[in-house]
C-alpha cells in the first residue's frame, strides 16, 4: 500500500521497504520517520537499514518508536520535526500507530480535533479512541 496523505506534506504509510525509498524521494518526501520497534515481525528491516537507506536516498531520517498509543515525549518529537513543513512520510506496522502521533503532535499545535479524525479517516484510521 502506498503512503497516505494526512496533510499537505504528511503521509502515513505501513512498513516500508528500503527499495521503496528512491522513489518517495524522486517524488519529493524529504524524510521517514519511523513509529515502529525493532524486532516487532521477524524479517522486518530494523531502524539502522532503514536508517541506512533513507541516507543513500537521499532523506532525512529519525526513529521514534511507539508501542500502543504515543506518549508525550513521542508526539513533542514528533511535533518538534514536522514543524518545518518538510514532506515526511511517517510509517509503522499498519500506519495507524503514525496517524495517532501525526493527529496528536498537530492536536498539541493547536489544530482542530475534528478535522484530524476527518484527515485520518480519508487515509483509512479511525482516530476515535485516540484521545485529542
């Protein structure tokens, strides 16, 4: 599955794979920021190859693994990067752990609790037990 747009210039996408990233960055994303634990399927690829990856394509990377919902060092993180309006795609098992930090790190911003539900819903998550 293709990453999917919760904003202008953030996707929420499942695993990625590291031949997949030449392409995110031909498209224009300029990081990955990666919700997902190490060792959480086997055969995963682990945060340094993607780490490794995102460099020889060219993006800029960061690792913020969550496991269930974020908590507040997590969505200040991730607020933290997406506040320079970089084109991120944000990626873990399904996505939805990465639309919950998107939605939260926005909601702490300010932005409308409703309107994250609505943009997360159009990308295929339900943010209703998500607390925002």
């Amino acid at each position: 599955m293709a990453p999917r747009p919760l904003s202008p210039t953030v996707w929420a996408s499942p695993q990625l794979s590291p031949a997949a990233l030449p392409a995110l960055a031909a498209a224009g994303v300029r990081r990955l920021i990666s919700n997902r634990p190490d060792g959480e399927d086997p055969g995963q690829p682990s945060a340094a190859a993607m780490a490794a990856a995102s460099r020889d394509a060219g993006l800029a990377f960061a690792w913020i693994p969550v496991s269930g919902l974020p908590d507040g060092a997590q969505v200040a993180a991730v607020a933290d990067l997406l506040a320079d309006g970089a084109p991120t795609v944000m990626f873990c098992r399904s996505g939805m752990r990465s639309t919950a930090a998107w939605a939260m790190a926005e909601r702490s911003r300010g932005a409308d609790a409703n309107a994250l539900r609505a943009a997360a819903a159009a990308a295929g998550h339900d943010l209703g037990r998500v607390p925002l």
